[in-house]
C-alpha cells in the first residue's frame, strides 16, 4: 500500500499583524527565487515583487510585463468557462459525452462532471504520447483519445489525466462555436482586463514579453527543453498569463463577475477525496484542502521550464500567486510550503488549545490499529471525530516535547518515499528502510523504519526513495554542535550535500561539522 501523506499544518490563523516584507524578500532572494509573487488580502496587495531573469542570457528581468507559462493553472480557468455555459444553459456538468462526441467509447457512461473531477478513467495522454505528439488540433486528439481503453470504470476512480481537460477544452469550441483561446478571450480575459493572458497553441506564436524556461536540478541553470506540441495542451495547461492579471483572475473569483455565486459553491465542493488526507478533495478545476483549519482552494501549474501556484484562503479572501520560469518541482514546493509559514505564526499555546490529550491519545490508538491491520479507511474513520487528525500526527513533534509519543504514532512501516515537512532550520523526514542514529532530547537512540526524524537536505528530488539516512535530529534551536550526529549513506541515489549543512548549521550556531572518514 503506498500512502502519499498530505501535510497539514495546525497553526494560529492570524496573518502577521506586523508582516515584515523584508523576511519573505530576505528568503525569496536566499533562493535565488526567479519569477513573480504576489499576496493579497481582500482588494489590498501586502506584498508583489519580482525576481530573476525572464531571459538568463540577456540578463532581461521579469517584470510587470513578463508573461509566464502557468501551466496546468489552466485548468481553473477551464473549468469556470465550462460552468459558465451551464449558466447560459448551453450544457449540464451531468450531460453524457456522447451528447458532445456520439462515438466517443463509453461516451454514455462517462460525463462533464467525471472530467472535471478526473474520475472519467480516460487515460492521460502522456502514456500515449506517440499518438498525439503530430495532432493538428483537438479533433485529432479527441480521435486519438476514441482509440485508448479505460483504466478504470468513470465514477469508481480518481486519477489525474490532462486528457480529461482537453476533452472540455472541445466541448467548449462544439458548444460556443469559438476556438477555445476566443472563448477565454471574449468570456474571462477581457471582461478582466486580462489583456496580458492568452493560450500558447502554438510553437510559432511570438508571444511579446514571454519569460524563457530553465530547469535547475544539479545546482545551475539550463535552458529547457522546447515544448514540442502545444495544442496538446489546450484546455488543461496552455495558458500564459502576467502576475497582474493572475491577480485580477483571483480578485474576480470573490465575486460574481464571471459565475454566480451560487456556481462559484458548486465549482469548490469537493466532490472527490484523496486518499491519503482527511481533508483534501478535488472539485471543478481545485482542489480543495484546509490550513490553519481555514478552507483554501489552490492548484499548481508544473511545465518544463515553468511552475506556478495559487492558495486561495476563499473565506478570508487571503492569496497568495507564486510563478517561476526555473523549474525544479521539489523546490518549488518547499518554498511554497515555507512562504505559508512565514505569513502565519505557529505557536505552543495556540496548537495545544486546539486538541485534549484524550484527543491526542484517540490518535495514538487509532495508529496503533493501523500498524496491526493496514487498513487505511479503518483509520480515518477512528480519527474523523478529531478535526484535522491527519494533520496532528505530524505537529506533535514539532510543539510537543513528547518524543516516545510522537514516534509511536509515526511508526509505519509501509511508508516508501520520504516527505518534507517543515522545520525553522531543516526538513522533517520519516525513516524509510533501515535505521538511523537520532538524538532524542539529549540522548542518541537508534530509530527504525517509520519513525520521524529530521535531516539535511540533499542533492535530490525531494521524493526519491531513500534508505539509511545519513543524519537525524529532533532538538530545538538553538542547536549544539554534538547534536548532530552525521553517518555514512550507503544509498547511491543520494547525494549529501555537506556543504549545504554545514551552511545550515553555521548559520544557527556558527559552527561547523566534519565530514565523516
């Protein structure tokens, strides 16, 4: 069984009252961030600001006009033009496809409602990339997707496919009776002013301003790849789009400027659960997730050469819009996570308020039958009484100074890849396979596969598989030097960045450590 954990931290939701813009500058320039963010609160912008080059050759910052592939943040937008014809009554989210396309295999069955949500079984077009990589429009794609079986029957299954969106993308054209870039344009990007957004539909498009791609995976900067065929991503991640006018588009989603209210609800239910989180479910082109026990919605956009993300805290009208054109999908993500606590002020007190310790204790009991009988459903349902269970297990470390407890609960043993969490200084793992020595308070203790532990981050992708990590702590700072207890790692795939700790820990104590013999 492989359980892909969603993080949910369980902080006091109270936007710093003095935010310090300087901090999130300080961290972003740390980086060497290269892109756009913006957060705002209701009609005001608390921070905008842009970093890097659009083109690292001729050293052309990004700016106001740059504009940037957003990705599958395409799918949003998607998804509102689709409701938006069913408030014009032109289609239902219920109509079968074979309503849109007669022949389509199993077109009876599946409907609007099972793309949307990704539940259609329709396989996503990357596993058949041959028979798509020359489509001259959607016609030819949708003509491809006739030929594929299933991988499961609609409505019994979620599993993310970009073919699903480009099936909407044609229902979109056949229904309106305009290409779907007109569409958007007329419907969406000029009713906002969105007059730096459009579709890149093609490889010849010039598109003035656009930011150039790059990847940064082995610590410098490479241009990446050309997209080959860009009408292969129409309806589910062609979009380019300003960090302006990504604002406008968020702005109008707290009103009735494109869809009704009441649609707006129906666009954010969530209509699928993921496993593995009691809390985050996919809706109409969202997904939907707490934090701070606050519900955001929020999506992320991954492209070669560029990455983008919105949260999107629909009740206090809080967003945040982060765009890069440097691709690395595992940073990106901790930096998103690491911007979160930098806006919200985690504290002891505010979290202990929050549960009992018979709450705590009913986790801890419900983990325990899970280890004995790894059923996953058995253990959500004896934790849904406790608000956000999922996410406590995981807090515990970090505000309590309860270490057998903490890794009691954590002891699973089917765990395959190693997730980050956040820590002020460094990252939060589990241990996978094998054991680490871990100091625990001021005592080293051997740990086993499932515990947590924190280690230094490595030259990888942050959810490659690991085994025998080479180093663990749990202290707080401030840090003591004889904390660290560094071992050899006998994986291959891991490569451990000495340097970058040694950083780390100069930082926290001015001290540095020895790279073992």
């Amino acid at each position: 069984m492989n359980l892909k954990i969603f993080f949910i931290a369980f902080i006091a939701f109270n936007l710093k009252a003095s935010f310090n813009v300087k901090q999130i500058d300080s961290y972003l320039k740390k980086e060497n961030f290269s892109g756009a963010i913006l957060i705002s609160k209701k009609d005001t912008i608390i921070f905008k600001k842009y970093y890097g080059y659009a083109n690292h050759e001729f050293e052309i910052p990004n700016s106001k006009e740059t504009k940037f592939l957003i990705a599958s943040n395409t799918k949003s937008f998607t998804a509102v033009a689709i409701i938006q014809l069913q408030e014009k009554k032109l289609l239902n989210v219920q109509d079968k496809l074979s309503t849109y396309i007669p022949d389509f295999p199993n077109g009876n069955i599946i409907t609007i409602h099972h793309l949307l949500t990704h539940t259609s079984g329709i396989p996503n077009y990357y596993k058949y990339w041959t028979d798509v990589s020359n489509a001259k429009n959607l016609e030819e794609m949708v003509k491809a997707f006739k030929s594929w079986p299933l991988e499961f029957e609609a409505g019994s299954q979620y599993a993310y496919s970009n073919s699903n969106y480009s099936l909407l993308a044609y229902i979109i054209e056949k229904v309106s009776g305009l290409k779907y870039e007109e569409y958007m344009t007329e419907n969406i990007f000029k009713p906002l002013n969105m007059h730096n957004t459009g579709s890149f539909n093609s490889v010849e498009k010039i598109i003035k301003n656009k930011a150039y791609g790059y990847c940064n995976y082995e610590g410098s900067i490479t241009i990446a790849p050309a997209i080959k065929n860009p009408i292969t991503l129409l309806g589910n991640g062609d979009l380019y789009s300003t960090l302006d006018d990504m604002h406008a588009w968020d702005q109008a989603l707290y009103t009735e400027k494109l869809i009704s209210k009441k649609n707006r609800e129906l666009m954010y239910m969530p209509h699928v659960s993921m496993e593995g989180s009691l809390t985050r479910a996919h809706s109409y082109g969202w997904f939907i997730d707490t934090y701070c026990n606050k519900r955001i919605v929020e999506y992320s956009g991954a492209l070669i050469g560029y990455l983008s993300k919105i949260i999107r805290f629909i009740d206090d009208e809080i967003s945040i819009i982060i765009i890069t054109n440097v691709e690395n999908q595992g940073k990106f993500c901790l930096l998103c996570d690491n911007i979160l606590k930098l806006l919200f002020t985690p504290t002891k007190e505010n979290f202990m308020n929050e549960y009992t310790t018979e709450e705590i204790q009913n986790i801890i009991d419900a983990w325990q039958e899970f280890l004995q009988n790894n059923d996953w459903h058995s253990l959500t349902k004896n934790c849904a009484p406790i608000k956000n269970a999922n996410g406590l297990v995981y807090e515990l470390p970090n505000y309590l100074n309860r270490v057998d407890e903490s890794i009691a609960i954590v002891d699973m043993h089917n765990l395959t890849y190693a997730e980050p969490h956040y820590h002020p200084d460094l990252e939060i793992y589990f241990v996978l396979e094998g054991e680490a020595v871990v100091v625990l308070g001021n005592k080293p203790q051997t740990v086993q596969t499932g515990d947590i532990i924190v280690i230094p981050p490595y030259k990888a992708h942050y959810s490659i598989p690991i085994k025998n990590f080479v180093l663990a702590c749990v202290n707080k700072p401030p840090f003591k030097l004889e904390s660290y207890i560094p071992l050899i790692s006998s994986a291959p795939e891991v490569e451990f960045d000495y340097d970058y700790f040694n950083h780390l820990v100069h930082e926290a104590n001015k001290h540095e450590i020895q790279k073992p013999q």
